[in-house]
C-alpha cells in the first residue's frame, strides 16, 4: 500500500429498526471535515455521536455535540502553534465546549439538559500525530490492510446491558478518555453502539478484521480525495440493508477515512460503492457454499452461542443506552 494524494473519507448515520417500527428518527450524528494546516497537510476532524434512547431531544444534543466539536477543533489548530504539544488538557477542553454548547441549548429551550444527553467519539488526524476523544460507548478504530485494525479505547459500559456514558452527565470529565499518539495514521473509522458487536470481537477485545477491511478497500479503490457522494449513499444502503438490521436493531453511524491508494482489488469489489458483503454463493471455508453471507462476514453475530430471538421480541433490546 501507498500513500494516496489526500484523504477519502465516508460518513453516514441511519435509523435502526428498533426506531423505526416507534416512529422515532435516527438519534446518532456524525460530521466530517478537512480542515487546512498552517504550515502542513489539511487536518481530518472527525466527529460520531449515539443520542441516549431514553432522552427525548437526544437526536438534537447529538447534531449539535458534532459540529460543536468540529467548530472547536477548527478554533483550536488556527490558533495553536503546528509544533505545539498535544496534551490530554486540549480534549478535556474540546469536551468542555461540547457540554457548554448542551447547556446553553438546554438554557435556551427550557429543558433539562439530560433531554440532549449523547455520547461523544472524536478524532482530530494530521500528517504523523492524531489525538482521539471519547465518552460513552462505540468505537475508535486504526490502523493498516497488513497489520490489522485495533480499537483505541474500549466501549465504555456500566454494569447492566445498554448502560453508558453521556457528556451531559454529571462528572462526565471523569470518564472522558483520551489518547494521543505520534504516529502516522493511513486510516481510521468511528462507529456506534449500533454496530459494536458486528465490528468488535467481545472474547479478545480486538477489531473484528473481516468488518473493517473489505469497507477500507472500497474507500482506497475510489480514484478522487473527499468524501464521494456515491460512496455516502453506499453507505446509507448497507446500513439499512436487511442483513445489518437483522443483527442490530439500534441506530447505526459509521465513519470511514484512509489516505492509502489501493494497489489491488478484493474479488467482488465493484465500483458502484461500498459493499463488502460476499455472494452468497461464495465458499464458507468448508467448501460448501455461505448461505447467510453476514455470517461470513461477522461470526461474532450470536458470539454467545444462543439462538437468536424472534424479530418481533427483540425490537426493543437494544433501541438506545440508558446513563449508569
């Protein structure tokens, strides 16, 4: 692999069934943008919010959560230095923005504040350093085709299922994490609750390889930098496509960003977007064919062993996070 001539990226957001079958929108947000350097490459800022099921205004808390923090991240790289040091005090700072942005909203509206409540995952990448943000559950996701992906930091969870944090809660600076590592980042992705256990392996705690690299090769193999229109609505559709929706029933976001040119293709990439589904002919490994192709794709779908619940008496499972 090589570098490529600047970033693709890709970013979408869609209501889960769970949602749907309630009448409710889609109550995560993501935002994405290329923001120029001073004296260097432009600067990915990237932005995924999941609102809290159970908060009525979620969906708006998050919306505005993402572009308050790219707004801030834009105020911070014009002002500081290209060289200055990145310290965990310039996240706390970014995430303190981001709360003062809720109140004012909640002050404004007459709301509690905890009507806007959301988690908050960020990621601000330059040339050879990057700086990732999180509280709540989802997901930061690097690294390279040949080494493998990893997550950043752990979903943060409480004790019982579908407990998180919110960046609305009180004491939310306590669980806000943060990493800062120089090091060239080629790519990265930021996801939700809604696709957790789809890409992340729960027995090793890792990436789950299969998920992140067929999605990366579609992005590489797009011939223009920027965030391709046709690869946006890609997305939209495998998100809402049945295959996802029959293994999650939460709202999904997911953002995806390299700057690697490909240098082969994967056997059934096509140029009409992303799909990294296989056919449904396609071996299983045991020389019989895949009969439910997410499953090749995704083994950690039903990683527990346990049949599936019926549809119908799942829809609410796992329709938003609750605050520990």
């Amino acid at each position: 692999m090589s570098e490529s001539d600047g970033w693709r990226y890709v970013h979408a957001s869609v209501a889960g069934v769970a949602h749907l079958v309630d009448g409710i929108g889609c109550q995560d947000a993501c935002a994405a943008q290329l923001l120029p350097g001073l004296e260097s490459d432009p600067v990915l800022v990237l932005a995924a919010t999941d609102g809290a099921g159970s908060a009525s205004l979620s969906g708006v808390g998050a919306e505005l959560a993402c572009q308050t923090l790219l707004v801030e991240c834009a105020a911070w790289l014009a002002a500081a230095p290209i060289d200055e040091d990145w310290t965990p005090t310039v996240a706390e700072q970014l995430f303190q923005q981001v709360r003062n942005a809720l109140e004012r909203l909640a002050t404004d509206t007459e709301q509690p504040i905890r009507e806007f409540a959301c988690t908050l995952l960020g990621a601000v990448v330059t040339t050879d350093r990057a700086l990732f943000l999180q509280i709540g559950d989802g997901a930061i996701v690097i690294g390279t085709p040949d080494a493998g992906y990893r997550p950043v930091f752990w979903p943060q969870g409480g004790e019982y299922a579908n407990e998180t944090y919110f960046v609305t809660d009180a004491g939310a600076t306590a669980h806000l994490e943060c990493a800062i590592l120089s090091e060239p980042i080629v790519e990265v992705a930021l996801l939700t609750d809604g696709l957790q256990r789809l890409a992340l392996h729960y027995q090793t705690r890792q990436a789950h390889q299969p998920f992140f690299r067929p999605l990366f090769q579609r992005l590489r193999e797009h011939p223009e930098p920027g965030c391709p229109t046709v690869l946006v609505t890609a997305l939209e559709r495998l998100l809402a496509s049945p295959a996802i929706n029959q293994r999650t029933h939460d709202d999904k976001t997911l953002i995806l960003a390299t700057r690697l040119a490909a240098t082969r293709s994967v056997e059934g990439a096509t140029d009409a977007g992303i799909d990294p589904l296989p056919p449904a002919t396609a071996s299983n490994g045991a020389g019989e064919p895949a009969t439910d192709p997410i499953r090749t794709l995704y083994p950690t779908a039903g990683e527990d062993g346990d049949e599936e619940a019926p549809l119908e008496s799942t829809l609410r499972d796992e329709s938003g996070d609750e605050a520990v």
